[in-house]
DNA sequence: AGGGTTTTTT
C-alpha cells in the first residue's frame, strides 16, 4: 500500500472538513483533554458507557486535530450494521453523502472514494488488510471501538497493533471500551492514558430474587419469572426485556407467560404482548421488536440483546443469570455451548438496557451474594476457542511465534498446541510449525481451515462445483428457517431438499432451488414472500451466494476451475473427508450412539436425515456438545476412503507374522486405526518391508530349519533328509535328544545368509551366486546335527521291514509320540496280505523294543512271583537268549509262563496280563491298506482286524491271483 | 427418540 503523494496530502488538507459537535453529547465535554492526549501520546484509551457518544464524535475530533490527511481515519466496529449505520450517522453529521467525507467497507459490500477521511469497517476487514498492507499504511489513525467485546478479531487486532506502533510512529491509535477494565488495554500499550467519559445512563435499581434454593428446576424458573414480571407489572408501565439463555427458555417462557393471567394486575390496557428475540429469528420476526404497539410488550430474548441488538423503549429487565456460552474443549476437540453463569460485567451490560431512556429496574433471579462470587469478565474469546485459525494467520503474516505474540491475553500452551495439532492434521504445518504449500493456500480462504481444506481436496476430486457451494453454505447459518410455532410445517417444506445419505447434499439441491428461483423471479418482494412460504432465509441464502461468489473468486485466482461434469457421491465425500477427518463416527452397539475420534461418544442431532438411519460409518460437519454431544449435517460414508485421505495419521498394527510357503514370503495381519477408530480390522500383508529383521528370522526358521519351503536346491533335499533321518533314529529309539535343536540349526543359516535376505526370492538369487563359489555351501553335516553317536539304533535293532515267513516284507514306521494313535512300531499291510500275518511274529515286536516288553510282562507279575525273578534285567536277558537259541512256535505269553515255570515253578495264571494294562508301543500296530494305498483300518489287535477284514483279504487276494493267470 | 449463542473474514 503506498502513501498518499505530497500533492494529494496538500489537497486533503486543504479540504479537510470542518466538524461542529452537539455539545450536549457527554464525549464533547471532554474534546479538550482527548485532543491534547493524543498529540502527546500515540495510543489513547476512551472508555465511557453506551451513550456517551464516543463513537460517533471521536472521529471528528480527529479530523480536527488534522487526522485523516497523511492516511485515512479507520475505525472498526464489530459488526457489519454497526460499521454502516455510524458510518451514515458520522457522514449525515459532517453534512457529506456516505462514501464520500466517510465511507464504509464491509465484506461484500462498502462505499468509500479517494476522497474519503474516514473509513469505517468490521474489525475483521482490518485484520483482512494487514496481509495486503502489514503496515497499514492506508491509516494515519485507527480507532478499535468496542474492545471490551474482546472478540477474536479485536484480541487480534490489539497484539498486532502493539506489535505495528512503534514501527509506524506516526500512527495514532484510539481504543475504546464500555466498561472499566481500560487499565488492562492502558497496560497493553505501555501505560498509554485512560481517558473515562461519562455515559447518558439513567440510574438503575438493581432487585435480587433468587430462586428457592431447594427447588432450582426449570419450573421453578418459570415461576420466579411470573413472579418477577408481576412485580414489574405492579410498579408501573413499561417495557420487559429477559435476558434467557437459549431458543428453548424463550419458548417455555412464552407459553407460561401466554397462560398467565395479567388482567388482575392491570385493568384497562389492551394487554400484553409477548416477543422472543434471538439471532437465528427470522428477519420479520426480529423487525417486531422495533416496532412498538399498542399494548406492553414483554421481550424475551438471548444473549443477542445484550450487545449486538438494542431493543428501544425497555424499561425493566429481569436476568436469569445465564448463558449459553461456547468453549472449545481441546481434550475432546470438540465445542461446547453449555449454560453458564454470566460474569458480573456481562450483568451489568443487561442491566444498563433498560437505563436507556429513563430510571430502570432489572430483578436478578439470583441472590446477590451469587453475583459477587461470579467471574469479573466473561472469559475472552481468545481463551475459548480453537486457535487453529488465528495461529495459521499468523504463520502467514509472519509476525513470529504465537508464543511469543503480544496478545492481551496469551492462550494457553495446550490450546496452543492444540490448534498446532490441527493445522498438522489438516497438513497445513510441518514437523517444525512451518506453514506447508498446504498451509499457505488454506490461508489465503476467508473461512475456517477446516472448510477450506475440502477446497483444495475438492480440486483432487474433481468437484469445486459441488465442495465450494457446501463450502459456503457450511461457513454461515443454515439458511433454512423453522420459527417454533410452525415446525412442523418448516419440516415439511425443508423436505424437499432432502437426500437420504447425506445431509450434506441438501444444500446442493436448496442450492439448485434458489438458483432457479432467481433465474425466474418476477420481483425481490415476490422472491422474499415465496422464501418465506417456503421457510427459508432470503437473507442468509444470498449471503451464501455472496460467500459462495468470493470463494469462486479465489479459486480462480489459484488457477481452479469447477467441473462441467457433476461429481459422484464419493468424490464430494472424499472431498469433504479432507476437512474433517476428526468428525468420523462409527455406530456403537448402544442405540444411536456412535463412537468418534480419541474415545468420544457422540449423538446424530434429530434433524439429520440420518438420525434413524443406523449408517455405520458416518462424518459431521461439526460436534458441539449442549444437552448431549450431537453432529450436526452428517453423511454415510465408506471406511475405505478413509485411509488414504487420513495418511500418516493412521495407526498400524501388526500381528500373527507367518510364512506362507506359496508365495515364499512373511505375511501378517494389518490392523488400521485412525484416531483410535479401527477403519481396517484384519488385512494380509507382506511383513518383509515392515520389519526386516523379523521376516528373515521367520524365513529361515519356517523355510529352511522346518522346511517348509519349495525349492530343488540340493542343499535343501540334503538337508532335509539328513534331518529327517535323524529324527526317525529319534523315533525308533523313543528318545528326543539326538537331533541338535533347532536353534543352531538356526545359527548355521543365520551364519551364512546375508542380512538382507527375507524372503524365497532373495533367498534362491543370493544361492545362486554364493553356491557359484561353493556348491555346499549350505551343507549341513550330519555331525552337525547330532548330539551324540546314537550307536545303538543299528538296523538289526530297528528294522525298516517286517520279513514275513514267506518271504513278504512289509515295511514298519516308527514313532515316539506318546499318547499318539500310531505311537511305537506300526506295520503296513496291504489288503490281500492281511491273512498271512501271523500274531506270534508281532507279539515280538522289533528286536530294539522287545527287551522293554519282556521287562513289563515280568513287572507285572504277581509279586510272589516277581520276586524270585530279581534281578529282572537278569531274567529278561536270559529268556531273550534262551528263545534265541531254542526257537519258538509259541506266543510270547505262553512262552513267558513256561519259562517261568521253569525257573520258579510257579504257574502263571491266563488273566494275568491283560493286553488293556500294556503300554501301546509295546504292542505292534497294524496298518491296513486298499490297492491304492489308502488305509481301511488300523488297530493293535490282528484278531480282530482280520475278523473285520478277513473276506474282503480273501476275496482280495484270489482276484490278485487270478489277474496274474491271466 | 428428540433440538444450539453470537459474530466476523483479501
């Protein structure tokens, strides 16, 4: 921003207007001592009550003082009606058309020319200025009316200025305030004087009625507002003002007053006319208010009567107390709009609305022990919200740490770092707090990061047509009216625009709707009367083009197009995902309960189209908390978009590593959440990249020590049959300690196979290579593998086969698993062979057990005859050897009790031994097996299979005989 | 089965 030229400088003070001033006004009284003030010192602090005419009277003092000539005089205001109507006040008092001597600037609109001294605007355009002209060098002069408001933008605007002044010494600066806490804002800027007017109040009479302590119900409300309003209404005529905490108090106030009797208290008048007041009342509504009647009017009203509305001709006010105030809780990231007691500054501003015109009286439903325990100030706004967006404004006008930053007072440092947090969400910073490419685009949106985020996803999604429509509509009140006495009937026209999976979507279609209504409107006053048929806000709904238009502006500016093609139900969600990845919910078991982000619980506000849905997954576009956490404008979407769009934010887990032996890689199971939401419950994933050193570890234990693994590598079949031989030796002769562990089998593979081998394809390259040098290089040895000699399993021992008399050989296996059907010695035999096997050859097992068999036979005789058995090892060498030498036809048992007999002649009884009693590996096992290979039956007992079996071996067996006739 | 204040922005 240049300054103005020397030339231009010398016009403006030569035509510098002229001021007179009402001297009645409190102000002027003092124009001496404000004046003289600010030539001495660059920031001036005025505080006077409503009706002192600062506002209006301190710019011409300016102008007097020759202000306005090097720069304009801007002057700020915290809302738009406010910056326009004093505007027209100020420019109607200085005899010059608005927008000529004093102009105006607010968003969308203003009227100002190069003529122009004085400027007024919302404070939020200044702050708006400071990234186009950071020294705002447009200004010689800057009033910030209303600062006790301590609005975001005015805390702001204060720490950027104490930061400004001393490098544009020639700036003055006036700050004004209703209330006394001007020394905080003196203090601010380095002791700077306060200079108090007095207001044109009248006085007001303060009455405290609080309600009965046991009873503190809604009821009890109602009734001490009849009470108090009775009371008013005996004291005289005038106007009520109550100052309630929400929507709903209005109306339960309304119905009981609508049923209460006044005529008692007051013949002869025409009644009582009772009025709810409150920011989201339709425009014809509020219009009501300004309009007295005939009859006494009872205004009942929120908290908008206390600052931004003034309700003319009020009399009395009766207080509850209480608000409904939003605080951002950065623990849960979500915003609260709780009822609060109101601090006693913000009592004092209820009650000064009714000494407005004459003597006042306001009845606090509260004691007044009660008041003065209360809060001073109402907390800042600055201390309620989230910081996110102020601290992404600062990262773009570089004006240093939001630490370090001068504001009146500082926020927190976890709300700091929680608005740190969000912007890392929204990708807006780096690691080191750093503005990203992100970030900076976000900033250059005059709306919440959040929504502007859903833009530039919108460019991804190929939807800016759809995201910068819902944008808009997201980034103001919901235009679509539902006054209380007709909701039903609002409902009904407001369903028109319904879809059934997406709140969000409505907006488009209440966007299409307007959009023809324009195209085809006769006359606005025609297109206001059907918008209010229709339950709809013509204000609001041009607001939203008007917001709509400057975000189309601006996407234009980035070089943006919307798309021609409508876009998809997913790419619009995608989009709007983006933005607000904090806000998924999934549906809890609990009736309408849904689980957010970091642990919260939350409900579907009623009006959603969802609300009885059951959606699983779904996204808000906001949650505040008021009787319970309730979303608001909620959409279904699908949980698989949200992993890709949330990135890094996802949380990973793993479990169950395993080798998988076809693919010859380490997979395992994925777990995805995000923000504690599981989004992917179980996925099979490669391991190899994620942990490396795990996957080799299991490869080699699962592929190569166990084998599980297809190669025909030689060191493979070598090593596997060198183990597997050594664990049949473990097997025959019923002992594990042969085979070396498997955890140095382990080493030898981890010895030789580099690091970065974790998988069967790295595995078979690398082998290649290294068995280029030595072919063995994988060998095991079988000394390698044994812990000792294991030189008594010799094959005499152990056989591989059963010989049968006839010359037959059926093969045995062996097994030591105790417990395990096929535990021991298991013989194999064919179908046709099952005849010839012959009880008295199995009773002698294999030569390697049979000792062990002997040895139960004796431990379980009698103990008479036992004893002259001792020593048993004796007696059981001596019957092996004699059997040995003599040849025996008989079975084991009976040639048992004959050796006995002889040796101790004793008789040993038939039932004796039972086979029952007899460790299983001591008794051969049997398997039988069809022609192709596939085993009939199994069992211990011959008998008994060749009862089962024994015609089908017979038959078997002719039929094999007669084929080999042929 | 059930409802929320207010304001502002290149």
């Amino acid at each position: 921003m240049k300054k103005f030229s020397p030339d231009v400088i010398a016009r403006r003070l030569a035509s510098l207007p002229q001021p007179s001033y009402a001297e009645d006004l409190p102000v002027n009284a003092r124009r001496q001592e404000i004046m003289q003030a600010l030539e001495q010192h660059q920031v001036v602090i005025i505080c006077g009550e409503t009706g002192s005419g600062k506002t209006t009277q301190i710019p011409k003092i300016c102008l007097e003082l020759k202000r306005g000539v090097h720069g304009l005089i801007g002057h700020t205001q915290p809302r738009r009606i406010a910056a326009r109507t004093v505007a027209a006040r100020i420019a109607e008092e200085l005899k010059s058309p608005l927008g000529q001597t004093v102009g105006y600037k607010i968003r969308f609109t203003g009227k100002i020319s190069s003529d122009s001294y004085i400027k007024l605007m919302t404070d939020g355009i200044l702050l708006a200025e400071t990234q186009v002209d950071p020294l705002l060098q447009a200004y010689d002069t800057l009033i910030i009316d209303e600062a006790h408001e301590r609005s975001l933008n005015i805390d702001f605007l204060l720490g950027y200025l104490n930061q400004l002044l001393p490098k544009r010494p020639d700036l003055k600066l006036i700050v004004t305030s209703a209330t006394i806490d001007a020394q905080r804002f003196a203090r601010h800027f380095n002791n700077a004087p306060v200079i108090e007017v007095t207001g044109r109040l009248f006085p007001v009479e303060i009455f405290y009625r609080p309600l009965t302590a046991d009873d503190e119900d809604e009821g009890d409300l109602q009734r001490a507002i009849i009470h108090a309003v009775d009371e008013l209404i005996a004291l005289g005529p005038g106007d009520i003002l109550v100052f309630l905490p929400g929507e709903r108090e209005i109306r339960e106030t309304a119905e009981t007053l609508r049923k209460h009797h006044f005529g008692r208290l007051w013949p002869g008048r025409t009644g009582v006319e009772i009025l709810p007041l409150f920011a989201r009342l339709s425009f014809a509504e509020q219009e009501r208010v300004f309009q007295p009647g005939g009859a006494r009017r009872i205004v009942l009203a929120t908290n908008v009567a206390e600052t931004s509305l003034t309700v003319p001709g009020i009399h009395y006010v009766i207080d509850t107390g209480l608000a409904r105030i939003n605080r951002y809780s950065y623990r849960n990231k979500v915003e609260q709009l709780l009822v609060e007691k109101i601090s006693r500054a913000s009592a004092n501003q209820r009650a000064g609305r009714c000494g407005r015109v004459a003597n006042g009286i306001c009845i606090r439903l509260y004691a007044e022990q009660d008041y003065h325990g209360r809060p001073e100030y109402t907390d800042p706004e600055i201390l309620r919200s989230s910081l996110a967006a102020v601290i992404l404004r600062m990262k773009s006008l570089k004006i240093g740490d939001v630490e370090s930053f001068p504001f009146l007072q500082s926020p927190p440092p976890r709300m700091i770092a929680d608005g740190y947090q969000l912007l890392s969400e929204l990708g807006a910073v780096d690691e080191n707090k750093q503005l990203t490419a992100v970030g900076w685009r976000l900033s250059k949106f005059p709306i919440d990061p959040k929504i502007a985020r859903m833009i530039l996803a919108a460019k991804q999604e190929n939807c800016l047509r759809e995201i910068l429509i819902i944008a808009a509509a997201l980034s103001l009140q919901d235009p679509r009216d539902r006054p209380f006495e007709h909701q039903a009937a609002a409902d009904n026209a407001h369903r028109h625009f319904t879809d059934e999976r997406s709140d969000f979507l409505s907006y488009l279609k209440l966007w299409d709707y307007f959009d023809d209504l324009l195209k085809h409107k006769k006359s606005t006053r025609k297109l206001i009367a059907h918008c209010r048929e229709h339950f709809l806000s013509y204000r609001r709904l041009r607001e939203w083009r008007e917001i709509h238009g400057q975000l189309h502006a601006l996407i234009g500016e980035l070089g943006l197009k919307p798309n021609e093609i409508p876009a998809s139900y997913d790419e619009i969600h995608r989009s709007l995902l983006s933005g607000l990845l904090g806000n998924i919910g999934f549906k809890t078991e609990k009736e309408g309960e849904y689980a957010g982000a970091r642990g919260i619980k939350f409900a579907i506000f009623p009006a959603s189209v969802l609300k009885k849905a059951k959606a699983k997954w779904v996204v808000a576009a906001e949650l505040v908390e008021t009787s319970k956490l309730y979303a608001r404008c909620i959409a279904r979407i699908d949980p698989a978009w949200l992993e890709k769009i949330a990135g890094n934010l996802c949380k990973k887990y793993y479990s169950d590593p395993h080798w998988q032996k076809k693919q010859a890689q380490v997979m395992a199971y994925e777990r995805v959440t995000l923000y504690g939401l599981m989004i992917v419950p179980k996925r099979l994933v490669y391991y190899g990249s994620i942990d490396p050193e795990e996957s080799r570890e299991i490869f080699i234990r699962s592929a190569l020590v166990a084998g599980d693994y297809h190669t025909d590598a030689p060191f493979f079949q070598h090593n596997q049959a060198l183990i597997h031989n050594i664990e049949e030796l473990e097997h025959k002769a019923r002992r594990q300690d042969v085979l070396v562990d498997e955890q140095q089998i382990f080493a030898f593979y981890n010895a030789i196979i580099p690091h970065k081998i974790i998988n069967g394809a790295g595995f078979e390259k690398w082998r290649k290579q290294a068995e280029q040098h030595n072919p063995q290089v994988l060998f095991l040895q079988r000394e390698q593998l044994m812990r000792h000699g294991a030189h008594d399993i010799t094959e005499v021992q152990f056989p591989e086969n059963l010989i049968l008399p006839d010359g037959n050989q059926l093969p045995l296996a062996y097994r030591f698993e105790p417990g395990h059907v096929m535990d021991g010695v298991t013989v194999r035999v064919p179908l046709p062979l099952l005849n010839r096997l012959d009880a008295r050859q199995l009773d002698y097992l294999v030569p390697g057990l049979i000792r062990d068999k002997v040895t139960w036979y004796f431990k379980t005789l009698p103990k008479q005859i036992r004893r002259m058995l001792v020593p048993l090892p004796q007696a059981v060498t001596e019957f092996l050897e004699r059997r040995a030498n003599t040849g025996n036809s008989l079975p084991l048992e009976n040639s048992l009790a004959q050796f006995i007999l002889r040796k101790t002649t004793q008789i040993v009884p038939p039932e004796t031994w039972s086979a029952a009693d007899m460790p299983m590996h001591l008794r051969m096992n049997i398997q039988v097996a069809d022609d192709a290979g596939e085993e009939l039956a199994m069992s211990r007992d011959l008998s008994a299979l060749q009862m089962q079996l024994g015609n089908a071996a017979q038959q078997d067996f002719m039929k094999h005989n007669r084929e080999h006739e042929k």
